[in-house]
C-alpha cells in the first residue's frame, strides 16, 4: 500500500495540467464551471481537441485507440480534468457504446464506429427507457422484426439524453416475444435519420430541453448493425450498465464544486461578515467533502481490485448511490449559500443577453439549473432504489 | 382549546378550495406561470370580490378583522393549487405593514384600494449582503427638507414589478445591522429614481431586483415612527411566515396525495410500484412530515392569535425550521418516487418541488430558524 506517485507520474500530471491550461476552450469551461448544459458545438470542438492529443478514450485498450495508461495516470487524468474545470466527454458513445462495440462487436463494426466514436464524428444517445420499462427495464416492448436482411423496428424510447443532437441512437429491442423477457432481447445501432424516427421534446424540471421522446414507425436498421448475437442483448446492455455505473459517479466534478463553494463563501457576505464565517453552513460543506473523500478512496480501492483481476459484482452500484448523493447535496448547498438569490431563476433562453439585468452576483447563474437537473441524478442509470436492490441481492444475498 | 374549523371558517375554506379547483388546474398553473404577467388581474378580482383581500385586514380598516387562523386557512388552500397571485406581497407583507404602522391618512389612502383588488403592494426588505437578516439594511434615508431622499439596491422582491407602490426599509441612522435606526417608506414604483427590474423566480413567480437612486419622497411616505420600525418588520414578517409554513402543508398535502395515487398506479415489474416495502416506508415518512408540519402551522397560527411575544416568536421559528425540513423532504422524494416523470415540467410535482423549496429559504431557512428558536430558548 502507497499512496504517494513515481517521478513519472509527477511529470505525467504536469504534462496533463498544462495541456488543460493551453487548450480548453475558456467558453466550454466556463458553462461547465457554472453547471449548465453543454452547448453540442462546445462539447464536440472540446472533444476533438483531446482526440488530437490522442486523449479521447483512456479507458478503451490501446489496440482500438486507447491511451495505454496505468490505473495510476487514468487517476491523475480524471483529477486534472476536474481541477481544470474540463468537462469529460460526453458518455454515450466513449463510455458506454463504445466498450460495447469493441467488446462484442463485428469486425465492420469496430472499424467503422471506434474511430467515428473517438473523432466525434457522431453523436450518440441511449435508447434504453421505454413509457412502460424504466426500473424494469426487460420489460421493454419496442420490437424488431425480421425482414430479409433488416430488422422493422417499431415502439417508442423515452427520456433519451441528448437525441435532438444524435446521428446514432443504440437501442435495446424485442426481437423475440415468446422467450423469457431478458432472452429475447437485442442490441441495435440505428442511425437517426432512417425514416420512421421521430422526436418529441421533453421540457425538464428546469425548463430546458435535454430530454425527449423517439418514436420508431416501420424504421428498417440493416442486420449488420446489430451488436453480437440476435437475443442476447440484455448481456451487452448490462455490460454497459455496469460501466455507466462508474463513471456516474462524477468525483473529480464532485471535488470542483466543493472548491468553488469554498471560494463562494469566501465571498458571499452574511452578518456583517462572510459565509465561511457560518458554522452551519460550513459544517454542511465539510461533511459533504468528507463523504467525497470516503467515495474516492472506495472508489479507489474498487478499481485496484479491478487491476488485480478481480470481477466485481454490485459494488459500482454502491459509487453511483454516494455519488448522486454527494452530488444533489452539493448543489443543493450551492443554492443555499446565495441566500435569496436562491430563488432567481430563469431557463436559459430567457435569460439570455440579461445576465446584467438584475443586481445578483454573477455566480448566481448556474447553481439552480444544476440543482434542478440533478435531482435526476438518483433516477437515471438505475434509480438509487434499484442499486440498492442490486447490492442487496447480489453482495448481500439477501 | 379547540383545534376544530367555526362554521365560517369552514365556509372560507370551502370557497377557497373551490376557487383552486375551478381555476388551478396543473395545465392552467402551468400556461399562467409563463406569461408575462405570471399570474392573473381576472384572478385577482375574483379574490377581492369573494372578501379574501380584505379578510386579513382589521374592521376599522374596512376588513373582515380575519386573524392568523383564517388566513391560515385560506394560504393552505391556495398552497394545494400553488396559487400565484401576489397575496403574500400585497395583503399579508405590505398592505399589514401599513396596516399595523402607517397613519390614520396612509391608511385611509391606500388599503381600500388594495381590499378592492386596484391596488398591488409588494415589501423590499432584502439586500445583497442582508441574507436572512431583516435588521441587515443598508439602504439609507437621508432627511432632506420636509422629506428624505432613498439610496441602496433592494433583491428579490417578490412581485416588485407588478407593484404600484413598494414599502422599503431603510436606514434613517445606526451601524448595519442595528435594529435601531430602521424605517419604514411606501415609495411609488413609477417614482422618479426607482429602477425595477423583474425576473422569473424558480416557483413560477416574479421578483424584482429594486434600485433607489437619489429617490425624493415626501415626510408623508415615512410609516410608523422614524428609526423604530424594526419590530413591525418582525413581528409582520412572523406573520407572514406563519402564512407560509400553512401554504408549504397545502402544498406537501397535495404533493403526498399525487405521489400516494402515483405508487398505486404506476407499475413496474407486473405490480403498482407502491408494493415495494422500501417505496411504502419512504411515503409513509413523507406522510409523518406532512402531518408533524400541519400540526406545527396549525400552532404558529393559533399562538399568534393570542398575543406576540417571544414565545410566539419561538413558536414561529419551530414551526418554520420543521416545515423547512420536510418541505425539502417532501419535495424531493415526490420527485424521486416518479421517476422520469417527476423530472418534466409537463408534469405538476416537480412545480410542487419546486415551490416547496422556495418556501423553505423565504424569511429565513431551515437553519436560520433553528438559531432563532435557540436564541429566545
Ligand atoms: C434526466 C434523465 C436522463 C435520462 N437519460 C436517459 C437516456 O439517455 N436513455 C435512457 O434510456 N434512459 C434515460 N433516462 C431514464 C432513466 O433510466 C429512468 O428514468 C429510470 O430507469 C427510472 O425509470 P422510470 O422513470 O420509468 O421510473 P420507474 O421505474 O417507474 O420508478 C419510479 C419509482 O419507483 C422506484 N422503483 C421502481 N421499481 C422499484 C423496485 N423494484 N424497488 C424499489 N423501488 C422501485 C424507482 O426507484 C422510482 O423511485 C433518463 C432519466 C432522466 C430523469
Ligand atoms: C424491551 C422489550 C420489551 C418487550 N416487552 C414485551 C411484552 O411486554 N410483551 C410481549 O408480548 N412482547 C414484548 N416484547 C417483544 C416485542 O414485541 C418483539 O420484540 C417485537 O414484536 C419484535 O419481534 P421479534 O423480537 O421477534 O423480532 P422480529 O419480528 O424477528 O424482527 C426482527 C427485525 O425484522 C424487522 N421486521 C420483521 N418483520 C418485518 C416486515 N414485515 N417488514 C419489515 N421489517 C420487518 C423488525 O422490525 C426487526 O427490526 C418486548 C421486546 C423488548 C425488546
């Protein structure tokens, strides 16, 4: 046990913290320091700009495009990318997809869609949720039929992330009624401007669009764009899963927020004084980075298992409980450290071009939105109840 | 004791759940909240002609002598719609702050109007530096001739766009945070000087961010005694307070009973989500907080109807500091318990979330209340 980093590792940090200092876009940084949605043209200009330095899938094996890196670097990368206030890639197709495809998938399908995935090139959302199956998600009812060499793809997705801005939509569908449900399942990639698909937004809590519905009517999807084999999708989908779970966590973003809080308390005057200066409020602050430092090191020591060669079970689930956690209470205490200013709120279109309309202090702008947004964070990706289930099935047994 | 409605206030209660069910539907709330205005003028007409705006008001003022107990009533009632017209700012902030201060003339000149509905009043208190701090003034008043002249920012007004006159306070001497020293001031919004700028707030509602430069009013526009108005602020503010923790129960009464009807209706895995143990203990908590809040809203109200004193005060705090805490509670888990559907603005509980949540931070949060409760322990 050594918690201390090589000379290589020193230098390697450095090398990462002045890239991130030169090259993140100050606007793509600034968006994601207040917690505000990404713009999609931010997001993959940012994007492209780590694939350049060949930064792009840290995760992936070197043979498909990936950095080759110890567990140790990938550690210090994620924390330089939090410290510089530097969005990580957008998931669906780097870290959810992505693994998929080079794990399970066609020859043809590696070639064409890793590079695509590490270039940006397409934009990928996740049609896992249907109106009827959410937490029971093999319940799903969308169904593919077999039709020479395609698929008829009919139903309906809900709550896809982002498919206003999607070329290519993964899919989980029926492809077999009869079977028990998680045995007739497959795993699609459908591109989004096949005919048939259309969207409906869906307006958040916060009032702007990341959400939607997709409606499939007689779409046709070449079989070749199905993942492995036909009916055993529900393996690769959860393959997934269990890699969302992970990164869902969201430490390094966790730790930037509790440093911004730090420096908004510094300045937030109350009293006669500074918020800093409240014990309440502080204690609330420290205990949360308390709990951050306990889900590092858990988090930590999970992936040393990792590398060690164990197979873990459910024990992600248990980073994606106290992660969600950690991150509702952060920005749940960015609200309440501005006081009144609590409660201005606008959806960004309206707000645009008047951020120097009312008197409240600029980081005003930012902690509602992500407060709103990330109420969902104990819903997606599995709700926070089902990863209970999870772990009390299969670590606990019970 | 008797913790049971009077006839009339069973009537009062009636006539507003009847005019929540006609007018507030979650689709009208919705389409309200978005237009410009943010709530409704033909609304407002109606309240002041079923007596509502005048039920609060004291009889030699042309009211219904209402106390806290009817307006209790009447803000649970509208809190199950998430009513959004200005009540609070008119009736409950500015119109009792004339009320209980203002002269026989300020009186007389202004709270007709507002009991027939003509008039919109709203309270400036807040400040950039002031957070929950009713004493934390820095606007000043500065005597100038028969009158005085009003510098500072006031923030987050609410309904300080639509208001005809704003009361501000001020301070006319004293160090910051002094309670000495501060005034009261009815100050028109279309004065020379007065800068109103309004935004959306999260809860669907409007407020404003108000600006005094260099604003001239006459010696008439002062309320109350000069300097001495930290008291009347209080003891409005306790009551205005109050008014809220009893919307925040109507509110979590409505939020349980959708989310109740939700866990019986929705299923997942062949059977209604409300057969998971875990999801029947989580209602069951929201159920108690509901229940421990309408019994802390029903205390505050009934103690103020007896006197003001620091126990009522106390007693204020109590009840805030609990409500504060389940407002949050319930809040979020009626989001948490509908999944995706709690995350749309389509849908009605996220809004009740949402408001929920203002109520916790207004006249002081959670935390704020409980160092209160502890200070006059
Ligand atoms: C902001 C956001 C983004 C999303 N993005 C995507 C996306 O890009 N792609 C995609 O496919 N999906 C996405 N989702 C969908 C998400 O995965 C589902 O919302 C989630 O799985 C829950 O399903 P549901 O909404 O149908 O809720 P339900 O399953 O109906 O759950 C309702 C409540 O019941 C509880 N519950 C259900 N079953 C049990 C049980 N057995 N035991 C105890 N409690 C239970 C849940 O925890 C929850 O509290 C997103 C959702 C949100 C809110
Ligand atoms: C100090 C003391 C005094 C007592 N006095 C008396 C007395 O005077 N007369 C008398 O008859 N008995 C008495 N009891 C017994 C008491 O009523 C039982 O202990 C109690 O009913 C629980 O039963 P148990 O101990 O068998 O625990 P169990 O029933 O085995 O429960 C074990 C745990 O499982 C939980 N549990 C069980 N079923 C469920 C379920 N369906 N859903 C969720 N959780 C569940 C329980 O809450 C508990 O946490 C006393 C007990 C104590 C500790």
């Amino acid at each position: 046990m050594d918690l201390s980093f090589t000379d290589e590792e020193l230098a390697f940090q450095a090398e990462v913290r002045e890239f991130l200092e030169t090259k993140l876009p100050a606007d793509v940084k600034d968006r994601y320091e207040r917690g505000l949605h990404f713009t999609k043209e931010g997001q993959v200009r940012w994007q492209k700009i780590l694939n350049e330095k060949g930064w792009m899938a840290p995760n992936w094996p070197a043979e498909y495009g990936g950095t080759g890196w110890t567990a140790t670097q990938k550690y210090i990368f994620a924390q330089e990318l939090g410290r510089a206030s530097a969005p990580p890639p957008i998931p669906f197709g780097v870290s959810m997809v992505g693994p998929v495809i080079y794990t399970f998938g066609s020859q043809e399908q590696k070639d064409y869609y890793l590079p695509r995935i590490l270039n940006s090139d397409d934009w990928w959302c996740q049609g896992y949720s249907e109106p009827g199956s959410g937490s029971d998600l093999a319940s799903l009812q969308t169904k593919a039929v077999r039709d020479g060499d395609e698929y008829v793809v009919n139903g309906q997705k809900i709550w896809t992330s982002h498919a206003q801005h999607a070329d290519m939509i993964f899919c989980l569908v029926r492809t077999d009624s009869n079977a028990k449900a998680q045995e007739g399942i497959s795993f699609l990639l459908i591109d989004m401007n096949t005919p048939g698909i259309t969207l409906k937004p869906i307006i958040g809590l916060d009032k702007e669009h990341t959400l939607n519905e997709v409606f499939f009517d007689d779409v046709r999807v070449p079989v070749k764009n199905r993942v492995g084999e036909e009916n055993k999708g529900w393996t690769y989908a959860k393959f997934l899963l269990g890699n969302e779970r992970t990164s869902i966590a969201r430490i390094s973003q966790s730790k930037l927020k509790v440093k911004k809080l730090r420096a908004i308390a510094a300045e937030q005057r109350t009293n006669g004084g500074l918020l800093q200066d409240d014990t309440d409020f502080m204690r609330k602050l420290n205990q949360i980075d308390v709990d951050l430092m306990a889900l590092e090191y858990t988090e930590l020591r999970m992936l040393s298992r990792i590398q060690k060669g164990e197979k873990l079970t459910a024990e992600p689930s248990l980073l994606k409980i106290k992660g969600s956690d950690i991150q509702q209470a952060l920005t749940e205490l960015s609200v309440e450290a501005l006081g009144m200013y609590g409660v201005a709120y606008e959806a960004e279109e309206i707000r645009e071009g008047r951020n120097d309309q009312n008197f409240a202090p600029d980081y005003a702008n930012g902690p509602m939105a992500e407060h709103l947004y990330l109420r969902a964070a104990s819903i997606y990706g599995g709700s926070n109840e089902i990863q209970r289930n999870i772990i009390s099935k299969m670590v606990l047994g019970l | 004791m008797d913790f049971e409605l009077s006839e009339e206030q069973v009537l009062l209660k009636d006539s507003v759940d009847r005019f929540v069910l006609d007018n507030y539907g979650a689709d009208d709330r919705l389409k309200l909240s978005q237009t410009e205005l943010g709530f409704s003028r033909d609304h407002w007409k109606q309240m002041a002609e079923l007596g509502w705006l005048g039920m609060a008001f004291p009889e030699e003022v042309g009211g219904f002598g209402g106390g806290a107990v009817e307006t209790m009533i009447m803000m649970e009632s509208m809190g199950r719609g998430l009513v959004l017209e200005p009540f609070v700012s008119t009736v409950l902030l500015g119109g009792a702050l004339i009320a209980e201060a203002g002269s026989a003339e300020q009186i007389e000149s202004i709270i007709p109007s507002v009991i027939e509905g003509n008039l919109m009043l709203a309270f400036a208190y807040a400040e950039p530096q002031s957070r929950f701090n009713l004493n934390d003034v820095e606007t000043t008043a500065t005597k100038s001739g028969d009158g005085y002249v009003l510098s500072g920012t006031k923030s987050v007004v609410y309904h300080g766009g639509t208001a005809d006159k704003v009361v501000v306070s001020a301070r006319t001497s004293g160090g910051s945070r002094d309670a000495e020293g501060i005034s009261l001031f009815v100050v028109d919004t279309n004065a020379s000087g007065v800068d109103v700028r309004s935004y959306q707030t999260v809860d669907g509602q409007r407020a404003a961010d108000i600006r005094f430069d260099n604003v001239s009013v006459g010696a008439d526009a002062l309320l109350g005694e000069e300097g001495k108005a930290a008291p009347v602020i209080e003891k409005i503010a306790d009551r205005a307070t109050a008014a809220l923790c009893a919307e925040a129960v109507g509110a979590m009464a409505a939020a349980n009973e959708i989310t109740n009807e939700y866990l019986k209706t929705r299923k997942q895995f062949g059977i209604p989500i409300g057969k998971f143990q875990v999801l029947q203990h989580r209602m069951v908590d929201m159920y108690m907080e509901a229940e421990q809040s309408k019994s802390m809203a029903d205390m505050a109200a009934m103690k103020l109807d007896i006197g003001y004193s620091d126990e009522t005060k106390r007693a204020v705090s109590a009840a805030k500091s609990q409500i504060g805490k389940a407002c949050k509670f319930v809040g979020q888990q009626s989001v948490q318990l509908h999944g995706g559907m709690g995350m749309t603005d389509e849908y009605s509980i996220g809004h009740y979330f949402k408001r929920l949540s203002t109520i916790e931070l207004l006249f002081g949060n959670t935390d704020y209340h409980l160092n209160r409760f502890s200070a006059l322990s």
